[in-house]
C-alpha cells in the first residue's frame, strides 16, 4: 500500500486508494489513516484468533479458485500497482479465460490519487469491451456466510475501476461466500453508495489530522491500532469507554457539550431523555455510567414501582442446597459443541465440583450432551446459572437435534437463570464492558491463564485436533471451569448487593 508524507506536518498526500483501504475505511476511518500514515511499530502483533481467521480465509479463497483453470496471475512486484495494472490489462488484451488478483487502476476525481482494485478474480464473459467480443467481471472471495454491506460496497468498487479500465461496465459483480454461496451484487443500488463513501474517504485521508478515535470492542478488538488507540482512550477518558454510547449517541452528546465523563456524570437524565434513541432508561443508564466510574462504585438501577425500591427479586437469584453453573465450549467452524462445564455448588456442605463433559471428536457431540442431561437431573432442584442467552440458546438447539423430548428441554430450560441480564437489569458497574471478564475482574476475580478467552479457546481447539496434544485440551478446561466459577462469583456478590433491598421487602410484607 503505497502512501506518503512530505514532511512531518505537512498535508498528507495519498497517491493509491486500494479496495483495502475502501474496506476498512466503512468500518473505522481512523483505521485507514493509520493504516496509511501511522507508525507501523505501534501495531500490536497478530492474536492467535487472527492468524486462524486469515488461514481459514486462505484455504476458503484455495478452494473457489480451484473451480477455475487455467487460471493466470499477472506478474509484477508487491506494491508495485503501476506495473501490476499493465500486466493485468495485458492478460486482458489476450482474453484469458480467469485471471487471479489482477490490478485495475484509473484516476480519481482528486489529482494525483490513483484508484486502485484487486479483485480475486477476473472471468472472461462473452460481450463487448475495448479488448473486443468479450467482457471480464470481478469476484471478490469474502470467508464470511453473508454479504455484508461493506462487502458490497468494495464489490462495487471493483466493478466501478474495471468499467474505467475495459470501457465498459460489467454485467455484475460477484461475491464468492462461505458454504458455497455465489452473491450478485445489485450494482444499480450499490454504485449510489459507493460514490457517497468513496468521496468522504478521499476527504478524509487527505486530512491533517486522524479521525477522532472511538472505541468498539465488537470492531476493534481484532484492530492492530487496538492498543495504540485505546492506550489515548483511556489517557483521556473518552466517552466511548462507557458501556452504552454508540457513536450515534456520542455524536448527541457532543451536541449538547457533553464531552468528558465528568459532564456527563453531572448532567440530568431528563435533560438527556428525549434525544434520539435514548429515552428514560438510557439517559439514567449513561448518567449512572459516568458517575460510577467516577466513584468506582456500584450504583442500583431504579425501580419506582418495586415497593423495595431495586429492579431485582428474590426469585430472580433463587438459592438452592444445589445450585448450577454453567458454560459451554464450541468450535464454530466445525459446527461442534464440545464442552458443557458445569461446576456444582454445595451449599450444605460449602463443596464446589467443575465437571468437564467432553465430546474430544465431533462424533461424541451426542454422549457429551447425554451426559449433561444426565448430571443436571440429579440435582433436580437446582437452579442453572449461566451468562448470557447463549447457554439456553445452545440447550433448546441440542435438544432438538438429538430428539430429547419437547417438555424435557423446556423443564430444564425453566431453571435456567441469566446472571448477565440480572446484572445489567439490577446495577451499573464502574466497567468499560458487561462481558464476563470485565464484570468479574472488577469484583475480584481472575483466570488463571492471563490470555484466555473465547477466541483463544476455539484457537486451542483447533490446535488439539490438529496435534493432538492435550495441553491444549487442558488449558481450555481451566479456561471454561474459571468461567463457571466467575458466574458463581458474581451471582454471589449480587446477591449480597441485593440483600439491603431484600430485607426491606420481607419487611414490608412482615
């Protein structure tokens, strides 16, 4: 990706706008002016999870061009887009049948900047083009299972620089999926879109300065300007390290001046409700955010109408002489649940017992979940923690697939308990997040393998099958049997919050 700046402080100068840089332009505009013009040895290396998604994406990209042959590849040096343009527009010009990430460059409205395609592939369709009684259209190959709309946009983008290049527009352009699927993009909806964010992206790389960052775990997490950026969130506190500012809504607070935490732990609830999707339990929400982290300190949602004043019962938390916590393992690009850890917690006797049920092949999948079933009805009566929908979601899924009785799965899904929605429900926490780990951590516990979590697990999965080496094995099974015991630390600390509030209502009804 060729880009440079004159001098320290002077205006930016982008001279190739590559389909990559369109990409991730969609997602996160500050990213591609890194990616363009920062210091690339503030990137942080590539996680385990990222280097499998890239060879998943590889071997995804192997398999569709095997459909192809004779397939050519047009020959110049990495980087080098000028001479990679003319050798594609050669292979063009002899009419080869498909063509393997050829280049296609035009000029941009902007002087200077180059517009800069690789699509996957070049087929050869009957037609008319400046090269004579045939035409070429572009697949891009996307590991993905749906067409994504920044899918799309940069599919379009490749039709848009190839219609400059052989003087005509292609009939489609394609996206080769996951599973199969061919995609065809509808180029009369899409090229609209495509101007809109291809203008803002010339703008924007061509300013001084970078975008204004905004945190994301769900987009940035796999970001390698991860670290670097969030290392200037935290230094400043920015607003998007609070659990429930979307940059739409952030955009509404900077409307109303509302920059720092600081404002916005003193700003009134009521002031902030009737902006555009926020409404009383957000505005309350955020307010209580702000001043949480403030304070470090646990703040209980409001219940106006609850006689004891907080959002949670009794009944929500309900306590056993058994009680249940649960997670599960899977490995997705098998289609695999091979792991229900369920760690078992004795109240008479203050004994805790993690079971790992384990299906190590894909054909144990059923006995691993037979033995679930089995080990949850002997303790009939207890109630089965877990966090988040996933678990039950998961139980209702299995249970079909292996033919447990209708009313036997929705027995056991009645003692089902979510500790995340009790815990968003109940309080807000001084947290960057309400994932397990943040939550956890914040009240006191840890894991005992410092980078575990759930992309490292599927990482670990993989490399047991592959190897066969049961370290692997091991290090998810501490992994998953921490989890269950976070869901059991902070159901416990919940429901010692909730007890205040408890006791006034048995109370009032004394």
């Amino acid at each position: 990706m060729a880009a440079e700046l004159e001098t320290p402080h002077s205006q930016p100068s982008i001279r190739w706008l590559t389909d990559d840089v369109l990409f991730h332009y969609q997602r996160c505009g500050r990213r591609a002016f890194l990616d363009l013009y920062g210091d690339r040895s503030q990137q942080d290396r590539p996680s385990d999870y990222l280097l499998k998604l890239r060879q998943d994406s590889l071997a995804h990209r192997e398999r569709v061009l095997e459909d192809y042959y004779p397939l050519y590849r047009p020959d110049f040096s990495s980087g080098d887009w000028a001479a990679g343009a003319k050798a594609t527009r050669d292979l063009m010009a002899e009419g080869v049948e498909a063509i393997r990430q050829g280049v296609l460059a035009t000029p941009s409205a902007v002087d200077g900047v180059q517009l800069v395609s690789q699509p996957d592939l070049l087929i050869r369709q009957p037609g008319w083009s400046c090269w004579g009684d045939w035409v070429y259209v572009p697949v891009d190959i996307k590991l993905g299972k749906k067409p994504k709309l920044d899918y799309q946009v940069v599919a379009a983008y490749h039709a848009y620089v190839l219609s400059r290049v052989q003087g005509v527009w292609p009939q489609a352009s394609y996206l080769a999926l996951r599973g199969g699927q061919m995609y065809s993009i509808d180029l009369a909806r899409l090229v609209p879109k495509l101007q809109t964010v291809l203008n803002d992206c010339l703008i924007e790389l061509r300013s001084p300065t970078a975008p204004e960052l905004f945190i994301s775990h769900s987009r940035c997490d796999l970001c390698h300007w991860f670290n670097h950026c969030y290392a200037e969130a935290q230094a400043t506190r920015h607003l998007s390290l609070l659990p429930g500012v979307t940059p739409a809504r952030y955009e509404l607070l900077k409307q109303q001046h509302l920059t720092t935490v600081a404002a916005l732990a003193q700003a009134s609830p009521a002031h902030l409700a009737p902006l555009p999707g926020f409404g009383e339990q957000v505005a309350e929400k955020l307010v209580h955010q702000a001043q949480a982290l403030i304070d470090n300190r646990a703040i209980p949602r409001s219940a106006p109408h609850a006689p004891h004043g907080f959002p949670l019962w009794p009944e929500d938390l309900p306590e056993g002489e058994f009680e249940l916590y649960f997670d599960i393992e899977a490995a997705p690009d098998q289609n695999l649940i091979y792991l229900h850890g369920v760690l078992v917690v004795n109240h008479r006797t203050g004994e805790t017992n993690f079971h790992a049920l384990l299906a190590e092949t894909q054909r144990e999948e059923r006995r691993a979940w037979n033995d679930f079933l089995d080990l949850v009805h002997t303790y009939p009566d207890a109630p089965v923690y877990h966090f988040c929908p996933y678990e039950a979601q998961t139980v209702r899924k299995l249970g079909q697939l292996y033919g447990t009785p209708h009313r036997q799965t929705e027995a056991l899904l009645d003692r089902f308990f979510d500790v995340h929605k009790c815990i968003t429900d109940g309080v807000t926490l001084p947290i960057e997040s309400y994932a397990l780990k943040h939550i956890a951590r914040w009240m006191g516990f840890d894991w005992r393998d410092e980078g575990a979590n759930g992309a490292q697990s599927i990482c670990w999965y993989n490399a047991w099958v592959e190897t066969g080496d049961r370290s692997y094995l091991d290090a998810i099974l501490r992994y998953n049997e921490d989890d269950c015991r976070a869901t059991y630390h902070i159901k416990d600390w919940l429901v010692k919050f909730a007890e205040p509030y408890w006791d006034r209502l048995y109370q009032s009804i004394g």
